[in-house]
C-alpha cells in the first residue's frame, strides 16, 4: 500500500462512513469554488464530527505527510478552499459541525462551532433579542469558521468592524493536532501572545478553526433604509462625510452601485424593480440602525440629512423603505450584485480598498484608464464606499472565452488594477483574502518585509506545509519530511 | 577589545553622546520599575532617534549578540523593562521619539512615534476636538508604545476596548533590524496574516514598537460622573447590570473600590476628601460620556438609574458630580489607588479577570480564604467590575520587611490566588501583562499549547532570544550564536 493507501485507511477507520470518502462523486462538489473559476482534485473528502476528530485527523495527516483544505460554505471569492491539481490532499469540510454550544443572553455572548452558517447564527440571535452584527451576500451559505478564516468584511463594518471584532474567543486545531481553546469568555486577558489574532484571516494557512466564542449585541429597534441617486462617486463621498457627522452613532451601511451594475441586477432579478423612476450614474445605499424605541427619532434624522442634501442639489432623488419588506427589497439589490455580474461572462474581481478620502478620485481616474489600456472591456466599481473598500471589477470584451481570459489578458488586467492600488497606498484584497486568486500578486507587490516574517509564522507553526499549500504565503519551502 | 566594548564603540558612533551612553549615574535611573520592585543592571543606555537609528542598533545587537530591553514611560507593572541582573543588556528607551507625526481630524486619525506620552496625546487631540478613547491612572508617564507593547487596558474598556482597539497600524523593528511598517490607513486589509496584532501585547518581546496609526473619536459633549456607595460587590455587579441595559451607549467606565482602598488614598491624599459623607464597604465611580448636545439627557439617565437604586435599598448612598472639578476629584481618588497602597507597604498585586458574571462571587469567597490561608495579609479587590477585571491586592502582614516578603511568603500567596483565579477559568494577567513578574506563573498555569505556540513564534521572529529576553515567553532556548 501506499502511504496515501495506509492515510485514507485509517482516517476512514477514525471518522467512519460519514466522516470520510473517497467516493469521486461525493468529493466533485467540494473540487470547484462557488464562482466557478478553480477547479482542483482532492484524495478524500473528510468530514469530522468534532473536534476531537479533527485533531486526530490532523496527527494522521502529519504522520503521513497529507496536506489538509480546509472548507466551511465553499463561498470565498478568491479560492482559498479550492484544493490544487495534483489530488493530494483531503478536503476536510467543517460542515458537520454547526452546533451553537450555548448562547448568554445576558453576557451577550455566542459559543459555536466553525461548521454554524451565518444565517443559522442571525436566526439564534434573533431569538434571544439580541443580533451578530455582521453580514454579508453570502451568508446562506457562509460559516463562521470560513468568516473567521478570512477575517470577513461585509455590510456593518463601517460602524461595528469586520470579524476580527466580533471574535471574543477561538478553538482551532494545529498542524501537529494539538488544540488551541481560547474560548473562555473573558473581557480582557494579557497572559502573552493574542494567538487568536494569528488564526483570524490566516484563511486555514496556521491551523483550523473548530470553533468560537462570538460577541452579540441588544436587538436593535429597527433599521431605517435609503436608496440615494446621484451623479458621482464625489457626491457620494461627500454625502457619506455629512452622514458620518450628523448621525455617527446609527449610520451602519453606505454601499455604493453604479448604474451598470443596477441594470445587470434588474436585469437578473425577475420580479425587482429600481427604488428610484430615473436611472442615476450612482446609487447610494444607506442604512441606519436605531436602538430600541428610537426608530422614529433616526428616520427624522435621515429624512433630515437627505432632504437636505436634495435642497442643495448633492443627490438627485431619494427613497425611504417605508417598511421591513421595501428595506429587504432594496438590500437584495445589493447583495445580488456578485451573482447577476456572474451571469455577464468573465470578469477579474478586484477587492481592493484605499484610504476612504482617496476613494471617489481614484474609481473615476482608474476605471477610465483601465477602459483605454484594454479595449472592449468595462470597468466598474461597487461596496463598501464607508470603509474604502469596493469591489473593483473589469467584464472581458463581449466573446471573451470564460476560463481562458482570465488566465491570459485577465491576468494582465489585474496587474494593472493592482498597480495603481498599490501606488496609491492601497490593498489588493480589502476583505476577501489572497487565497490561490492573489498569492502570486502579494509575491509582487507584498512588502517584502512582512512577507518574510508570515513566512517564518508559517514554517515555525506549520513546518512540513501541510496546512493549505500554495494559499496565501508565497513561497513556503516546507522543511523536508521525515520518513513515516 | 571584547564583544560588549566592539558593540559600545560602535552604537556610540552610530547614535551620538546623545543618544548611547554607558556612564552610570545616567543609565541609573531606568534600572529600576517605578514600584521598586526589580532592579537590573545594563551595559548601556540607548536613546535613539528614530526608527532608522532603532534598525541601525538592533543591527549592530544582533551582530555582536547584544541583547535590548526596550522602554517607554518605564511605568509597567510588570517589571518587563526592567533589564535582569547580568548587565549583558542595553535599555533601548524610546522617549526621544516623541513626536506626533500627524492628526488628521477628518479621518480621524492619528499618527505618532513611540514615544509619545498619553497626555500628550489626548491634548492634541482635545486641541482638535476629538479624543483618544483610552486612559489610565499613569498618562503622565505611558507612552504609546508601551501601551500597545502592554495591550494596556485602563478606565473605558468596557465602552472602547482596550488598547488593541485603538491601533490602526503600527510601525517596529525587528530582532533583524527589518522595519515592518503597517501604519497605512486602511480600514480594511486582509493581505494575510495581520502581523501587528502580534507585536500588540507582545512586551517587546517580538520586535520593538517605533511608531503607530491610532483612532481618535469626536470629542464628547461632556462626561457624567457619579460616585456611589453600597453594601457588597453583588450590589454593584447588580447596578452594573442596570446601567449597561438602561445606559448601553453611554456607559464608559464602572470601577469599584471597597471601604479600605478609599481610606488609604484620602489619608495619602492631602487634600482629598470622601464625596458621600458615611463609609460604605464598597465604592463606585461610575461615568458615561454623552454626545454633543446630549449631556442633559445623559445626566437625568443618571439621576434616573441612581434614584430608582436608591428606592430599592440597592444603593446606599449616590453622589452626582456637579462639575469638571468635582469629577476629577472623584477620579483622582480611583487614579490614586496604586501610589496610596504602595506606601502601606509590600503587597502582592494581582491584575486579574474572570468571567464577569463570577466576579462578585470570586471576590468575596477570596478575600477571606486568603486572609485566612495566610495571617496578617489583608487582601482587597478594586477596579474595573465591568469588565470582570480587578487588582487584587494582598497586604504583607505588619512587620514584613519590604524587598524580602515579595519573594518569600508574598509568592506563596501569589500562587494560591492564581490557583483560585485559574480554577474559575480566569487569568492571571487581565491586563498588566506577564513581564518577569508572572512568568513562572504562567509557565505553571498556563495552557501548555498556547505556551509551546508562543515559543514558536518568538524563535521564527527573534532565533538568538536578543528582545527583552526572560520576559513573557517561559522557557526560550535560543539558537546558538554564529560567532562575529
């Protein structure tokens, strides 16, 4: 027997029937990210039931040299849970672990596993009158351990930060199998190194997350929804500064779409219609979030700042949801972006932010450079304009074939995009991570000095390379494995 | 010419009579925390610039094998830069940076040298109305870069987090003289592992803190501060309660004080007096912080929450203060705990937290088990409850000689509180750090995994053990030197 033989025996004997196959057919599901664009090959399909089991897996693993994927939705956008080519490694799916251990209502707090969806968690917290506050398009399918892995963005970061700081605690499990459990749940604690830290965004390059101890916040007493047309990323920015000032302690969201990205939407959408009569060059999305029994004090207050700023000739039209399902009906716009531009053909997805002042400047210079150095193609830019962070994507010229012009001219485009990121002092991954899509890019425009010391973290945590190989770290040369 | 005379010739060349210098009358005072508790001894003192002259010096370190113990305000409670014993090191003091690079008031931003005092920083702030949301009683003294060396905590934690929360990026030197700079502005960045979340906390122990990106907050409409007293810390956990669910944004700081803590400080005080005019067993400063505009609301919140407490016999007494000056006054009284209790002699401190919802109970089940365990000790518990996190202090019997009882009796009783602090899944550091104070302890109590996790990390970052080695990490066996 080989040793890749002498593995899958003993990790079937560990985890059982459920637990691992190598069923070609229940593997090919897990072998292709959600968009399409990387397909891998993969020895097994594992899928613990806890994190004893994961442990142990690990340790086999270890002993005979087999690299581990670790997977939660299979929802990232940059390929960080799609396994590589050669179809040596396992897939190991967090799946089967979406237990929420134990929710406290009053210490507002949440224990779970990696496997729990997104989704699953907002209805829990919902129960207990209390909310996570993080969301993203994803989150039917997205888990806690994959946002956490890739220290997830979304919607609500503007005023309540990306993952990183919900987590209170974590268990993860490390590349010799050992566990990790800082779940304890308490406010402050100095006792060395915040290892935590380390795992969240390490997308599964230093250990695997099992599990977390999440923060949760009171109920709100409702949310009160706008959707803005305006004429420049410039108006918006300066919408943004007047909401900032005059409602800095409910503005959760300010998402920008231009009018190309509404009509792809619409066009998508069978039954969704624009808030607004007229077609705008932007549309702004702004929400606000009130605390219990003040929910008619913030929609005075956002009717205030947008009434305002229609008199001043900043926004062209304006709607307010006037109830729950118009609020629901104005986000699915927004969070059907991704999924409608799929349907447009091939596009380089680009996450880049830069600092927020830059913003509206750098998307109107850079998209109609970008127009002019690649003939045919079409530019555009949505998200986050709150945190400076959007989703700066280029559609291939009409006939483009998907899967060949993204690994040819593609390519040469988002090196393009990236330069003028970097120049300006940005980042070319905001918040979906690096994964397979951006490794090579963060080997190119990654300071060196930061990307010798993850280097060092990564050889020192995870020697043999045996944890998500070729994500993230560029360059990883494994120590040489000693013979079983 | 020894190694040690090679590398004292050479930094003097490098850094100038201002900033290198072994003549001992100089290097004198910073041998020694300001609670006198350790004293060390050092080859030099080294006082650069800037960041360029800090590379330079841990160049010249790594080169003859010299090892830095870096130092802010030299006011840690910890003893962790205070240098050993051996004089082999150089204190690194990072005081002459001290300047404030930039603010920028409509990011909201700041961007600083090390060695910047917090005072300094929140007049710049205050000069730019806005404030820097983290204090604590030596703001005269911390600098920035020993506070986020630290993670301190201090007086607002429970509403801003500690200091972890505040930085945005942050500039060091590493044990190889690499300048890591992340003192980008983004608010979004998942270029992989975020590295300065490890030098966060880390005591220099991993690279040296030259410079940081920190976020400042609109200045606030005006605090109120209340000053309670009541009959047991369950009462308090009991207010506590009520405040965060009746006063959710507003709510900065909860600290508690019992009977004793208050005696010492008004006889250390001269001019201090008590706000209520009975003793209680326990003390409360209370204080919320409203926005512009809103500080009536904010105060009849107050008066609302107190008077009802007061109905319910929850309250013994309540005093709200009726200006700035009163309110600092109040302050002082918490602010001056650590320097009154200093002059009653030695004391063991414990900076400890626990779940929140067990403090109460651990406080008042400790207390008399120690006092009992060890006759003549008399134990106390004051600071911040909302954040399940309290000094707990321990007396030396009368008689005890200062210097000796430390580190006799005084550690026996150490390692009893910890063992209680540890049983309730507490920690033995909350927010003071490890330094050489705790090191042994959290060799003997802490989680094996999270300590073999953390050696690895310091040995990929620092292989010779040259930063602020015998702090934090336990048990670090460097690699051997190359020779020169």
């Amino acid at each position: 027997m080989t040793d890749q033989d002498d593995f899958c025996s003993a990790a079937e004997n560990l985890l059982g029937p459920r637990g691992f196959t190598t069923d070609p057919d229940l593997v090919l599901p897990w072998l292709t990210d959600w968009r399409g664009r990387y397909h891998g090959a993969a020895l097994a399909l594992a899928s613990p039931a806890n994190t004893d089991e994961v442990s142990r897996l690990m340790k086999l693993c270890g002993k005979h040299g087999i690299a581990v994927v670790p997977q939660g939705g299979n929802s990232g956008m940059s390929g960080g849970a799609t396994p590589d080519a050669s179809g040596n490694a396992v897939v190991l799916s967090l799946r089967r672990m979406n237990r929420i251990v134990e929710l406290d209502p009053i210490g507002r707090k949440v224990t779970c596993e990696a496997g729990v969806v997104l989704q699953a968690l907002h209805e829990a917290a919902a129960a207990e009158e209390l909310r996570f506050p993080l969301t993203l398009g994803g989150k039917g399918s997205a888990t806690i351990g994959g946002l956490i892995s890739t220290n997830a963005g979304g919607t609500q970061v503007l005023r309540h930060g990306t993952m990183r700081a919900q987590v209170l605690g974590l268990e993860a499990v490390m590349a010799d199998g050992a566990i990790l459990d800082t779940l304890v749940p308490l406010k402050k604690d100095n006792r060395g190194f915040d290892l935590k830290q380390m795992l969240i965004g390490s997308e599964g390059t230093l250990g695997i997350v099992t599990g977390a101890t999440l923060r949760l916040l009171p109920a709100s007493g409702g949310r009160v929804v706008a959707w803005v047309g305006l004429g420049s990323l410039t108006a918006a920015r300066e919408l943004l500064l007047r909401c900032e000032a005059q409602s800095p302690d409910t503005l959760e969201g300010f998402e920008v779409l231009p009018r190309h990205c509404l009509t792809a939407v619409l066009d998508h959408l069978s039954n969704a219609r624009s808030p607004l009569e007229q077609e705008h060059e932007w549309n702004v999305l702004i929400e606000w979030v009130s605390a219990p029994g003040a929910q008619e004090a913030v929609r005075e207050q956002a009717e205030e700042i947008l009434t305002s700023a229609l008199d001043d000739g900043l926004v062209g039209d304006a709607a307010l949801a006037e109830n729950e399902t118009q609020a629901e009906a104005m986000w699915l716009l927004r969070d059907s972006i991704s999924v409608a531009e799929r349907a447009l053909g091939p596009a380089m997805q680009h996450d880049i932010s830069v600092p927020v002042a830059k913003m509206a400047d750098f998307v109107e210079q850079t998209v109609p450079e970008v127009e002019t150095a690649f003939p045919g193609t079409r530019a555009l830019a949505f998200g986050h304009l709150g945190d400076g962070n959007v989703h700066f994507h280029v559609l291939a010229p009409t006939g483009a074939i998907a899967g060949q012009w993204e690994d040819t001219d593609g390519k040469t485009v988002s090196r393009f995009v990236h330069d003028r990121v970097t120049e300006v002092g940005g980042s070319i991954s905001a918040e979906h991570g690096i994964g397979q899509m951006k490794r090579d890019e963060l080997a190119r425009l990654g300071d060196p000095v930061a990307l010798a010391l993850m280097r060092s973290v990564k050889l020192a945590l995870d020697p043999a390379n045996l944890l998500n190989p070729g994500k993230l770290v560029p360059d990883v040369d494994p120590m040489p494995r000693k013979p079983v």
